[in-house]
C-alpha cells in the first residue's frame, strides 16, 4: 500500500514537472509571436508614406513651427575720412618793394594790423632828396606857365592892335608879321611849359611811390606770423620781411573722387574733425568745386568755409573731412 501510494506520488510530481516545462515553451513562444508582430507593424508604420486611418486618429498632429524671420540688415557706414589742413585765403610772405636798410621795425610776430598797416621803414633819405628835386622843379615849370600865360595874352593883344593899325593904314606889314611871330611863339611856349609841369608832376608821383616802397606795409588786415628781418639788416628788393596771415574766415581745401557717389556742391553741409583730437567736431559749407576732375587724381577740388569755428582753431591745423556717402546693408 505504502509503495503503491508512493508510486502515485511519484507520477503526480512528474505529471506537474511535464506541465511546467510544457507552459514555459507555450509562453517563450507566445512571447517571440508577439515580438515578431510589433517588429512587423513597425516596419509597416515606417515604410508607409501616409498614416493610415487609424494611425491619424490614434497620433495628435504637431504643430508646423513658423520660420524664423530673416534678420535685418546692419547698415555699413561708407563714409569717407579726407584728410587736409585749415588754411585761409590771404596768407603771404610780405616782401621789401625797394633796397635800403631797416631803419625801423614797427611789427614782430603776434602782432595784428589792419590793410595798409606799418610794418617797418627803410633808409629813406635818398629818396626824399630826389623828391624835394623833383617838387622844386615842378614849381617852377608851374611859374612858367603862369608867365607865358601872360606873355601870351600880351602878345595877343599887340598882334590885335597891329592888325587894326595895319587895317586902318597907320602900320606897316612888317609890324603885322612881327606881331603875328610873338603871338605864335607865346603859345608854343606855353605849351611847352605845361608839358614840362605835366613832366615834373609824373616824376613827384613816381618819387612818391619809390618813398612809400621803403615802407614795408601790410597788404591786409591779418596778424604777423613770422618775422624775417632784423633792425639795422640790408635788404635788396624781393627780400622776404614779414609773414602776415588772416586768421578767418578759416577754410579748408580737400578733394573728392569722381566716383564717389555723393557729389560735391555748393552751400552743401560738411562736418569735419580735427587729427589731433577726433572729438572735437566743427561745421563747414561748401564754397567752391573746381569746374573740372583733376586728369591726375580724377578728384574735383572742394573748397569750404567753417561756419561758426571755435578760438583754438587756427589755421595750419591737421583736420579730416567726413564726406557723407550711402550707407550700404550689412547681410
């Protein structure tokens, strides 16, 4: 009995193993079935070029995101830097008219003038006597006329009385002809006499400008900016004395490419800066553009005048000129 009930044991336990073993292949094989089916629909998701019906229904739609708007172009500034110098329109070295020497200095550097200002005095002396000649002897051609103005007048009247007396039978031919000859001969002298005066008077004024050459002048109101000369030096004519300069209005000369595509014109507005100090700014209009290119640079010359200039400009300064052009967009 015992063996016997053993031996149902037995079997039940290896009925149970069996089962076991038979359900964990049933599940290792439903497992790969399943795997293989979701391999499949994958693939078949993924090759599908539409989603089907049910795939649309399924999956929500994600939104489009709009396109980035294209950014704005930076704009490139292509302004021109021209680089000049300040200047003004008279500015010259003022240069001795006659020789002599510098008896007198009456300006030295720094010294403002008006037009026709003194600026030094040569030996003159030799001059004044000439002068003082010349004066005298005009004088005299003056008297001179004056006496064959009535010499004349005389002799005119003589020759009328001789005529009447010649008329009336009581003068002979003789004393009509001779009368006639004074007569003539007064008024050649006369003229000759006034011509003389006019001779001597050209000879004062010609004087007169050699004395006002010993003085050296200023040709216009300016200040002095170099001097030359010394008290006491010897000059021969054309020798430099002074440096005399305007000190406004202030200008300034540049050149502009024919190609640029701002064009130069008159009364047009310029900033400009100086070298030395780029902050410090001023203002300019256009006076001036040449009225033809420049074959050698193919540049027209500009010229401008500052317009309300500050007291530390002065001319000689380094300074550029900011020339305006189109600005061109930076991609």
């Amino acid at each position: 009995m015992a063996l016997a009930q053993n031996l149902d044991l037995d079997a039940v336990n290896g009925n149970r193993a069996r089962m076991r073993t038979t359900n964990g292949e049933t599940s290792m094989k439903c497992w790969g079935m399943f795997l293989a089916a979701s391999l499949a629909a994958a693939l078949a998701v993924g090759c599908s070029s539409e989603p089907g019906p049910d795939q649309a229904a399924a999956a929500p739609a994600r939104p489009i995101p709009a396109p980035a708007a294209a950014p704005t172009p930076t704009p490139v500034s292509t302004a021109r830097m021209i680089p000049s110098v300040l200047t003004v329109e008279h500015e010259v070295d003022v240069l001795a008219e006659h020789d002599g020497e510098v008896i007198e200095l009456n300006a030295d550097e720094g010294s403002k003038l008006e037009a026709g200002g003194l600026l030094a005095r040569l030996d003159d002396r030799q001059v004044e006597a000439a002068l003082e000649q010349a004066r005298a002897d005009l004088k005299v051609s003056e008297n001179n006329v004056l006496y064959n103005e009535a010499e004349l007048h005389a002799n005119e009247a003589r020759l009328q009385r001789a005529q009447l007396m010649y008329n009336e039978g009581l003068g002979s031919k003789a004393d009509l002809d001779t009368a006639e000859f004074m007569a003539k001969g007064s008024r050649y002298d006369l003229e000759s006499w006034k011509a003389n005066v006019e001779k001597h008077r050209a000879e004062v004024r010609s004087l007169e400008i050699e004395l006002q050459k010993t003085r050296v002048r200023a040709p216009f109101g300016g200040v002095v900016t170099r001097r030359y000369v010394r008290q006491g030096d010897v000059l021969t004519k054309g020798a430099k004395c002074f440096r005399l300069s305007q000190l406004s209005p202030l200008l300034v000369e540049f050149q502009v490419p024919e190609t640029e595509a701002h064009k130069p014109a008159a009364d047009q507005p310029l900033r400009g800066t100086l070298l030395s100090d780029p902050n410090h700014t001023f203002d300019a209009r256009i006076t001036r553009v040449g009225p033809v290119v420049d074959a050698a640079s193919g540049s027209y010359d500009v010229t401008a005048v500052l317009v309300n200039p500050s007291p530390n400009l002065k001319p000689g300064m380094a300074v550029r000129i900011v020339w305006p052009a189109t600005a061109s967009p930076r991609p």
